[in-house]
C-alpha cells in the first residue's frame, strides 16, 4: 500500500514537472504600448486579440486580429503593418485605468442616488411626508454631479508620437 502511494506521489510530481517546464519554455511574442518607463503605462496586445488602430494609409480606425508579431511587423488578418505606419490605436477597452475611471463613476452616481433614497424614504417614514433637508440634497447633488462630470473621462487613444512608443517584443526560447 505504501509504495503505490509512493509511486502515485512521484508520478505526479513528474507530470507537474514536464507541464510547468513546457509552458515556461513557450515564449510569447506581444505588442507593448509605452508611455513612459512605468509599468502602469504600458498596454499589451498579443497574438489572438483584436486591435482597433489608424494607420498612415487610412485614416480611419480599423479592427483586425493579430496573427503573429515579427521582429519589424505586425501580421494581421487582413494587413501587414509595421509600428511606425501606425498613427493611433484605440484603447477604450484595453486600458487598466479606464476600468478604475469607471468605478469611481459607478460609485459617485450611485453614492449621490442612494443618499437621496435614503432621505426620501427617512423622511416619509419619520414625517409621513416626502421632504429632502438642503444638506442632503446638496452633499447628493455634488456627488451626482461628480459622477456626470467623470463620465467622459477616459483614456480612448494612444497616439505613436512624441514620447509614446510601439514596439514588438519577441520572446523565444530557441
């Protein structure tokens, strides 16, 4: 009994061992978007997804899927393009930061609405009477107006000048 469970621990080491080995000698390739040196600042695109970009040639954006990444171009679907045609790439739904944008909208709209709520129904319950204090309707309306004034707030794109970069990384084990 003993040593098949020996056997079965060390089967199972060893299968854990080859997958974790295969995967981390796949390399991936990607597309960085830089602005800057921070981390925070840089967006990924990787072979797969979709990429909403204006290029040199057209002037208007354009979605395509990444095939594969080069060393000096971009392999899409339906075009080749390297990084330096690119004028700007949409990023409304890729940046980090748009989803933190979004929740403190969410957050601020919701916090001014429920406050009213509260005080409606407070003072219906207390008063028999519907009745909103000055403070409460004044703290609600800037919180409402917080969260109206976010709502254009995003990052919507990258434009390939100045200091911000496009580059292709390869990352291969060969």
């Amino acid at each position: 009994m003993l040593f098949f469970r020996t056997m079965k621990s060390l089967v199972l080491f060893f299968l854990i061992s080859a997958i974790s080995l295969s995967t981390f000698a796949q390399g991936t390739d990607f597309i960085i978007l830089k602005r800057g040196a921070k981390q925070k600042t840089q967006i990924r695109y990787y072979p797969g997804e979709t990429i909403t970009y204006k290029s040199t040639k057209i002037d208007y954006f354009v979605t395509d899927v990444i095939q594969s990444i080069d060393q000096n171009y971009i392999y899409l679907s339906e075009n080749i393009l390297s990084p330096e045609t690119i004028t700007e790439i949409d990023i409304r739904d890729k940046d980090r930061r748009n989803g933190t944008l979004r929740a403190m909208t969410v957050l601020t709209l919701s916090a001014g609405v429920i406050l009213l709520g509260a005080e409606s129904i407070n003072s219906i319950y207390q008063s028999h009477e519907f009745s909103i204090s000055s403070g409460v309707g004044l703290a609600s309306g800037i919180l409402i107006g917080t969260g109206l004034a976010m709502l254009p707030l995003r990052y919507k794109t990258f434009k390939n000048s100045g200091r911000n970069k496009i580059q292709l990384i390869q990352m291969r084990m060969d």
